[in-house]
C-alpha cells in the first residue's frame, strides 16, 4: 500500500486555551507579554510583537481546558489532504479568527485532542524593534565608553509562539503518527532505564531552512494534558526583566530561570491563575535536515545545566 504524502507543516502559529475566568486569565496574559489582538468579550485574541496576526486565542467556559494548536501549512492543497485523511477532520472552511484564512480542525488519535492547521493568515505589522545588544567582556570590550545599559521595568514583550507540549497515553503510536503524516522529525528522544523511549523533542523538516530544535514535543503518562506552552523573548536582559515582573505582581513560578540541554534555551516557566504552564525562553538552538537524531537517557541532568533543581512535579 502506497503511503499517504505528508502534509508540510511551516510553523507553529497559535495555541487555544479555555479558561473559567477570563478577566483574571487576561491580566495574567498581559503580565507575562502579549498584547491584545481582538477582544470579542467571550474570546480575547493575544498577539505578540511579530507578524502573526494572533499567538494565543483565551475563551471563557464552564472549565479550564486546552484547544489544541495550530500549525500553518505549505499550501491548500495540504488542507486539503488535511480534511480528507486526517481523523476526525472537518472540511476546509473559513477560519473566523483574526488574520482570516482557511483552518481545517482534526483530533489526535491518541488522547483526542483538536488540533488544528491553517493556511492563508494575513501577516501583520512588527510592532516592536528591541535592540540587540552589545556586551564588554573581560579581554573585549564591545561597549564604547559611556555607552551604558539601561532598562524600564515592564513584562517581557513575546514575540512569537516556539512550541508546546503534552503528556500522551501512547507513546509509540502518537510518535508514529505525526512523523509519518508530518513533515516533522525528531531532535531528541528520551529513553529510560528499559531502554524504550518516552520522551520525544520534534522539529519540523524543511530542508536547509533553519528551524527551531523543536515545535512540538510529548512523553509518555497515565493521563494526557498539555505540559506547557512555551514564547520567546527578545534576550535575556528582557525575560530576566519578565521575571522580575511576574514575581512581584505575585504570580507562581514553576521553574527557572536556567539552561536546557535539549534546545539550549534559557527556560522560565510560571503558572497562569488557571494552572496552566507558560515558558519565556531565549537563545535556542536551530536545525536543519543536516541535524542527526540524538538519543539518550534520562536523568537529573538531562533536562537542565544550570538553574533551580527541577521540580519533582514537573514531568507528571
């Protein structure tokens, strides 16, 4: 039997979340970065500072939940075959979220959780120009004299939606799914002590084009949730700023601030007054279809170089 094309996959663009009090998740929302897009009084739309016209769609309802995401494809023609082979999937319809386009919706066949593709959105204006800085070090001095660095305090401007992940019930058929109907590939899989992976860190493949060291990432558990949402921020002046913000307006924090192995980046995650995770990260690593897949083990130095220890309810 002739497998079926993969669809091309070209970015993650936006995760849904469903919150029972939307008030308290909007400020919690613009503490940690985004601005709003379009509010519709039971939908707020958050953009960040880049050309996507929305990153994180928030909608009020009788429990906390999450909606999945969604990934822009190559073409139609890749929603297309989206809609025709996908499980569960709807028809090619018109996406009624800003930046318009088409979306088709289909559910995992894991754990059954939407998730969704679109192709078409409109771009809108960077609203933001952060500068990139220059720094002095002990044998270079990069900054003329009395060029000095200053800072407002202030949330962490996000940028752009880098990845989010989920805890799944079937480790082995999720991976086999979306690396077979995907164009996506993995960076890092994570084995345990039997030696059978659990753990898997996917970046989409699109050739010699520079992408992030992963998109999408899942593990293996008793029950599925979505881990965390995870947004990059200018550098690490800013996310340390961010930091500094969401401490003092009360917020909780994870974990963090600190250094990934797997991606490299500087990880701050914090919870939102739902109990929902979200990540700051800065500096991660990029790929291309040059990158080998690497597989190791897990431990207590897998997930983090420096920074707090991890805590020991982070991966349930």
């Amino acid at each position: 039997m002739t497998p079926l094309p993969k669809i091309k996959l070209v970015r993650v663009a936006q995760v849904y979340y469903t919150h029972t009090d939307l008030d308290v998740a909007r400020q919690f929302l613009i503490d940690f970065g985004f601005t709003v897009a379009e509010d519709r009084g039971d939908t707020v739309f958050f953009k960040g500072y880049g050309t996507d016209p929305f990153i994180y769609a928030a909608k009020k309802g009788e429990a906390d939940s999450f909606g999945g995401a969604s990934f822009e494809v190559e073409s139609l023609e890749d929603l297309e075959l989206a809609s025709s082979t996908l499980p569960k999937a709807t028809p090619v319809q018109d996406a009624d979220t800003p930046g318009g386009g088409k979306i088709v919706t289909f559910y995992d066949p894991v754990d059954g959780y939407p998730f969704h593709l679109v192709y078409g959105q409109s771009k809108v204006p960077v609203s933001a120009h952060l500068p990139e800085l220059v720094f002095n070090y002990p044998q270079n001095k990069h900054r003329p004299v009395n060029q000095t660095q200053r800072f407002k305090k202030g949330p962490a401007p996000v940028h752009k939606l880098g990845h989010f992940g989920c805890c799944v019930t079937d480790f082995d058929k999720a991976l086999e799914f979306y690396t077979t109907r995907f164009n996506l590939k993995p960076s890092d899989l994570i084995y345990g002590a039997d030696g059978k992976d659990h753990s898997v860190f996917l970046h989409l493949d699109r050739g010699m084009e520079q992408v992030d060291h992963h998109t999408f990432f899942f593990y293996q558990g008793p029950k599925f949730h979505v881990h965390h949402s995870s947004f990059e921020v200018h550098d690490f002046d800013i996310q340390s700023l961010g930091h500094q913000w969401l401490r003092e307006k009360g917020y909780d924090l994870v974990w963090g601030v600190g250094r990934h192995v797997l991606g490299s980046q500087i990880f701050d995650y914090w919870y939102d007054r739902s109990g929902f995770i979200l990540e700051h990260y800065v500096d991660g690593d990029l790929v291309d279809e040059t990158t080998p897949t690497h597989r190791s083990e897990s431990g207590p130095d897998s997930l983090h170089i420096w920074g707090p220890p991890l805590p020991a309810d982070f991966l349930e």
